[in-house]
C-alpha cells in the first residue's frame, strides 16, 4: 500500500484537492462545500493519480538513475499492469467525478490529463528548453482555478492560479537541477541540459525574487483582505530564502522549501477571501 501511494504520489493528491476545495471556498468567500465542489477535488485525485502514474511509465529509466529506490516502479516493487491500472482507473474516476460538476469541468480536467500524457516523451524531449516546464507548471497551478470553475465563479481563480502556476515553475526548473543525470539519459531538453546548471540556477532565482512582488500586487489588485498579506508573509520568506540559495549556487533541497510555500500560500489566499 505504502508502494502505491508512492506511485500515484499521495501527498500531491491531497495537495492538488485541498487546492479544488480552495479556489471554491475563495471563490465563494466562505468555508462550504456544495456537491460540484466536492465532485471536483475527486476528479482533481482521479486525473492526478492517470497524470503521475503515467509520468512514472514515461521516467521509469531516468527514475533508476535520478531515484532508484524512492520510486516503485523504477525499483521493481510495482508491476507495470498496476501501474496501467492506477492510470486507467484514475482517468475513470476524473471524467466521472468531473462529469457531475459540469461539461467545462470534463473538458479542463481532460485538457490537463492530456498535458501530463505529452509532459514526458514530448513537451520535455521534443519542445523548447523550459517548455515542459512551463506545461506542467499551468496544469499543477490549476487545482484553485478548478474549484472556483466548479462552483461558477472561474474568474475568482485566476489570482491563485497565476501564483501557483509561477511558483511551481520555480519548482520544476529546481526539481531539473537535481534529476540533470537521469534527464540526460534520455535525452530532455531541460534548462539545465541546454543552458548548462547555472545559468539554469540563475533563472530560477530570477523566478523566484520576481514572485515576491507578484504575490503583493495580484492579490491587492483583486481587493484580497489583510489576512492574506499576514499569511503570505511566511511563503515569501521562504521564496526569498530559495531565490539566495539558489544565488548562491545551493541548488539541493529547495523543492521542500517550494512546496511548503505553496502550502502557506494556500491558507494566505483563503484567509484573504474569508477571514
């Protein structure tokens, strides 16, 4: 079971629905959860588990280079018909769950399954370098857009959407900074690979700093409360620490510091909505 989760990578799904719930609860500025809300932070975890599961087919040989005991399929602790199965059933469960909040929510629930099944063996190989990650990081962005989407207010989702977006790109050039050997494998066109790793340490600092500003001015411009910028203080200091570690030539261990952001960044804009 503990193998399984690691597979469809449990804590992002809670991630991406606690994000769903979010954009709802922002959208509605208040902390309820009508039936098409819930439906989709389901099809969030059901496309989720079809997207990760289905990048772990993809990376499976860089996996045994990158990571060769902390993935399960890459390790052999998970046969490939599993791993099929996870990635069927999680399709299922999306479309299903999706299908009752609305059509629009089937088609951007789709369109964003459709981006993690190009991510691997096209966007990363085949596109511009940091095309992929841009990709990834539109579609890991969208879990607050989704929810406001469910509950009929898409436009109240467009602030977390942005910043997510933004600080997940910072993550995934950082993530690429670590995976260099196993992307070189299989011949990715990262940022790392085509700028080389400091160039590509510079860039994502650049990223970095510029999202400190951003996360001021959106959520001021959509008239978010005071209780956002008390949050959020917290997620930009440890932005700000990434963006001098990243500076500083200190690529490692940075995506912990990101994801924890995101998290704080989170509360920050549900707070900024309903406190």
């Amino acid at each position: 079971m503990i193998d399984v989760l690691r597979l469809v990578r449990g804590r992002n799904l809670l991630l991406a629905a606690a994000g769903v719930l979010a954009g709802g609860w922002i959208a509605l500025g208040a902390l309820t959860t009508p039936r098409e809300l819930a439906c989709a932070a389901l099809a969030a975890v059901g496309f989720g588990v079809a997207g990760n599961v289905l990048n772990d087919i993809w990376d499976t040989a860089a996996d045994r280079v990158n990571r060769p005991g902390a993935r399960p399929l890459a390790a052999g602790r998970i046969a490939r018909g599993t791993a099929d199965l996870c990635v069927v059933s999680g399709a299922l469960v999306g479309v299903a769950a999706a299908a009752l909040v609305s059509g629009t929510a089937v088609l951007v629930g789709l369109g964003a399954l459709a981006v993690m099944v190009l991510y691997s063996p096209v966007l990363k190989r085949r596109g511009p370098p940091g095309g992929g990650n841009v990709a990834v990081a539109l579609v890991a962005g969208l879990p607050p857009f989704y929810g406001a989407l469910a509950v009929g207010r898409p436009a109240a989702g467009l602030v977390p959407w942005t910043l997510g977006a933004w600080i997940h790109l910072v993550r995934e050039i950082v993530k690429d900074l670590d995976d260099t050997a196993g992307d070189r494998t299989l011949g990715r066109r990262t940022l790392p690979l085509a700028l080389g790793p400091r160039p590509a340490e510079l860039v994502a600092a650049v990223l970095a700093a510029l999202f400190v500003p951003l996360s001021l001015v959106l959520p001021a411009r959509a008239h978010y409360g005071a209780a956002y910028f008390v949050v959020a203080a917290l997620a930009q200091l440890a932005v700000v620490l990434v963006a001098s570690r990243l500076l500083a030539g200190r690529a490692r261990r940075n995506a912990l510091l990101l994801k924890g952001a995101m998290l704080v960044g989170l509360v920050a804009l549900v707070a900024g909505r309903v406190a």
